[in-house]
C-alpha cells in the first residue's frame, strides 16, 4: 500500500501538465473520432452524412440525407459539440472551392466509402492545429501548424 501511494504521489502532478487531457487534445481526438465513425456509418448504413461547421460559433455537428428539415434545425441548435472557449475554427479549405473563414461549411460523407477533401483549421492562443481529411483514408492526418494544400 505504501508504495502504491509512493508511485501516485509522483505520477498525479505529472497529469495536471498531460498534453492530451487539455481541451484543445480533447477536441482535436473528438473530431478525429467524428470523421472516422461518419465514414463507416456513410458506409454502414448506405447514407451520405455531412459534418457542419458553424465558423463564427465554434459548433460541430452531424446530419444525414434521411433526416426531416425539424431535425436537421435540431442538430444544429441542441446536438452540436461547441469548442471549448480559447479555441477557434479559422478556415475549412477545400482543394477545388478554397477557404471558407465565415458562415457555415460541411464535410460530405458519401455511401460509396469516400469523402470530401479538405483541410479544417483550428487555432488555439499561439498554436495552430490543421486535420487533413483525405477523400479514401480512414484515419485523419493531424499536424500542429497551419499547413495548406499548396505546401
């Protein structure tokens, strides 16, 4: 027992300063889980699903073609994931449209397996954080700077 409470006594203040357990970590696994669990349910469930981002808000959110007008609005008003305060979308960049900094954008997920490419940046204090959500790959690429198509 002593030396169980040794070992904790040295390990939990190295939580308090863990990386991931901070809110823009928690945000970034969140939006990476998002995109690969609408891929396989596009594909699951032969659906196109769409991942909405509301810019000016901070807010995350899901819809798919099944779903009613009433319950798309109730997507986007009491299920979206709000960014915790201190963190912000900038821009969603598509390789064909460009960059989106205002407004509303979405990431389409099709039924036959692929989705839209883009790139969704993110911003916390001095520290940029940009996904890469590739058309045929499962897994989100993520890098911890602003980096665009053209580099």
């Amino acid at each position: 027992m002593a030396l169980m409470g040794l070992m904790l006594f040295f390990t939990l203040p190295r939580l308090g300063d863990n990386p991931f357990l901070d809110d823009s970590r928690q945000s970034s696994r969140w939006l990476i889980g998002k995109v690969q669990s609408l891929k396989e349910s596009a594909i699951r469930d032969q659906k196109q699903y769409s991942l909405h981002f509301d810019l000016d808000n901070g807010l995350i959110w899901e819809t798919n073609e099944s779903m009613a007008p009433e319950d798309i609005e109730d997507a986007a008003l009491n299920r979206s994931y709000s960014l915790p305060d201190g963190l912000r979308i900038i821009d969603i960049e598509y390789p064909q449209k460009g960059k989106i900094y205002t407004g509303q954008s979405e990431i389409i997920f099709y039924k036959a397996g692929y989705t839209d490419k883009a790139l969704v940046h993110m911003q916390e204090d001095d520290t940029y954080l940009t996904f890469l959500i590739e058309p045929f790959l499962s897994n989100v690429q993520f890098f911890e700077t602003y980096a665009g198509f053209g580099e």
